[in-house]
C-alpha cells in the first residue's frame, strides 16, 4: 500500500520536473512559483521512495541468496543482513507515513508576528517584551530575519505591543505553535513584599501573504502619513514619514513608521495589510481543524491559554500537551525548539488517525 502510495507521488514529481522547463509554465510566474514549491516539497518524499525500494529490493535478493546457498557461514551472513534489513523496514515506513501527511500549504510561509501585553499592568508590557527577546534569540540561532514594523512602549519597560516580520526557511511552519495567551508567574520589579503576580501576553502568529495570494484594488486602500514617535534620531517627529493604511471594505487598519522613508514605510505596510487580508480567510482553515485536533495550535482561539512561565519554580509548562520542563532560563533565552518538537510530534499523531496510512 505504501509503495502504491510512494509510486504515484514519484510520477506527480517526475510530472512537474517536465513542467517547471516548459516555457509557457516559466512565462506564468504565478504558476511556476506554485510548481516549484511542489517540487521542493515532493524531493524528500521520493528519495524515501527511492531508499524504501532499496531495502525491499535487497529484502527479496538476501531471501534469494539464502534458498540458494549451501555455505554454513554465507547462509549466516545472509540471516544477519535479513534481520538487519527488516528492523529497518518498519522505521522506514513510520517516517514514511510522516512524510505522506498532505502539508500545510501555510508552513514554507514567512510569518509575521504580533505579541500585545495582556492582563497585568506594566509586568505583561515587560513578560511581552521577555517574549521578543526569546523569539528573536531562536530566529537568530536558526539565521532568520526579523523586520520590526511596529512597536508601541511599554510605559516600565518591555511594549504594549510589537509587529514584526520573520524571513527564512519554513518560519510558519515551526513559529505557529506559539500562536495562543503566554502567562508568566514571578514576583514583579515593582513588588516590594516579594509576592508572585501572574501576568499575559498574547502572541498571534501569521503567515505571511505574498504578492500573489491576494489582491488589493487600490481604491479599497485609504493611505494617511504622519509623524513618527518615538527614538529614532533627527527625522522623528519632522518628516511625515509614518504610514497609515485603512481598508475601507473590512476596517483593517495597519501602521508603520520604523523606517525613516515614507516608501519603505508604505511597502512594508502593504505587505502586513496584504496578510491580515489572507488570514481572513485562512482563519476559516483554522478553526475547521481545530475542532478536530486539540493539538493544532494555530487554531482557531488565540485567546487559549497555551503555556505558562513560572518563575520561582524555574517551570515552564505548555498546556496544549501537559509538557512540563524545568529549564526556564534557557528557554526564555530562546531555546524553545524542543516544545516544537513536540507539539509536531503530537499534531503528527493526530493526524495520522485521520488517514487511512
């Protein structure tokens, strides 16, 4: 069954090696970015084909060897080999299951980011801004980018909110698990009896939109300019800088002022416009799945509680999976890659008993 499964992802791959040459395909750039991120996505799963068959293939010939041979000690190399290859046979086909699950078409996206201070005064504007430091330590250690579109101060530190932007390989398919309530538990820098506060911060991830997933007529698009606030050098508060869009048909408003030009400003604009506007729709994936799968946490409610910080225990607990890991400074430093791991071990899971592989 697998390898019925396997033989017809190899021809779909072989099929569109042949499409992306053709001229006409290459003349539609829409439809040649869309095959070659087909492409890319199929490679793993036939050189798993192709190693599948190998060991099945030796499997046979190593069966063949043995009806054959007389030889004492070349029978008993043989039965090593068999037994070797059979042990493997199995971890191959589990991977392989894996590798089948039909993927995300969100997950090679690039993300953007919003984490906003929640419940708890000043702490949650601090703990928001603790939550940036993390996930830009784990951007930095997998060599991603983030772009900074906007930030509003926290009035003790940290933000009231902050928007960027995270550039590289597979971002929403590995930051999306942290879309949900962030809580934290410590004593806060303003208590002066030494009590624990609990504080929040919500983190919404997005996948990026890129130019052609959607458009935007231009007369949906009110445009206004103004002063930038905040550090920033001469330029602040001088020049009308700073970007405004409102699209009139929804009421989505996004701003941008980090930039000291108004045309950098307006482009990154539209570009977290041109998402807000996708995730509109891609919304309605979300909270589909997520009725079926409690582990999808990209889901639907971004006001679900999905993890917990606590501080005078050195805990960090993630809800969705009732994971508890006693490492919170070095997770709070950004090394947060094991959770994902999990999370996707659990969603895979999932999902799998909703094939029939």
């Amino acid at each position: 069954m697998i390898l019925e499964k396997l033989l017809g992802v190899k021809e779909r791959f072989e099929e569109v090696g042949r499409l992306i040459t053709e001229q006409d395909i290459i003349a539609d750039m829409k439809r040649y970015i869309k095959l070659n991120k087909e492409y890319k996505e199929l490679e793993p799963i036939v050189e798993a084909y192709n190693e599948y068959k190998n060991v099945v293939t030796n499997i046979e010939s190593t069966k063949e060897l043995l009806r054959a041979e007389k030889d004492g000690e070349m029978r008993e190399m043989a039965k090593a080999e068999l037994d070797e290859l059979n042990e493997k046979l199995p971890v191959m086909e589990e991977e392989i299951k894996y590798l089948l699950l039909p993927a995300d078409p969100e997950d090679n996206k690039n993300a953007v980011v919003e984490i906003r201070a929640g419940t708890g005064g000043d702490e949650a504007g601090i703990f928001a801004g603790d939550l940036f430091r993390m996930y830009s330590k784990f951007c930095e250690e997998k060599r991603w980018k983030i772009d900074v579109s906007h930030i509003a101060e926290g009035t003790a530190g940290g933000y009231k909110e902050i928007v960027f932007s995270v550039t590289g390989e597979g971002v929403y398919g590995i930051l999306k698990y942290e879309s949900g309530v962030h809580r934290v538990q410590r004593v806060p820098q303003t208590e002066t009896q030494g009590r624990v506060h609990t504080s929040a911060a919500t983190v919404a991830v997005l996948p990026e939109a890129g130019e052609f997933d959607i458009d935007i007529k231009p007369d949906d698009v009110r445009k206004d300019t103004y002063c930038a606030s905040g550090p920033g050098g001469q330029s602040v508060n001088t020049t009308y800088s700073a970007i405004r869009l409102t699209h009139i048909p929804s009421g989505i408003v996004v701003t941008c002022q980090d930039q000291k030009s108004q045309l950098k400003n307006l482009n990154k604009a539209m570009k977290e416009l041109r998402t807000r506007l996708y995730n509109l729709e891609y919304q309605k994936y979300l909270d589909d799945i997520s009725s079926k799968r409690k582990t999808m946490v990209s889901s639907g409610d971004r006001s679900a509680k999905i993890r917990t910080y606590n501080y005078p225990q050195g805990r960090v607990t993630d809800h969705r999976i009732t994971l508890t890991l006693y490492n919170l400074p070095s997770i709070i430093d950004g090394d947060i890659q094991e959770i994902i791991d999990k999370l996707q071990l659990a969603e895979n899971i999932e999902r799998l008993k909703e094939t029939n592989l």
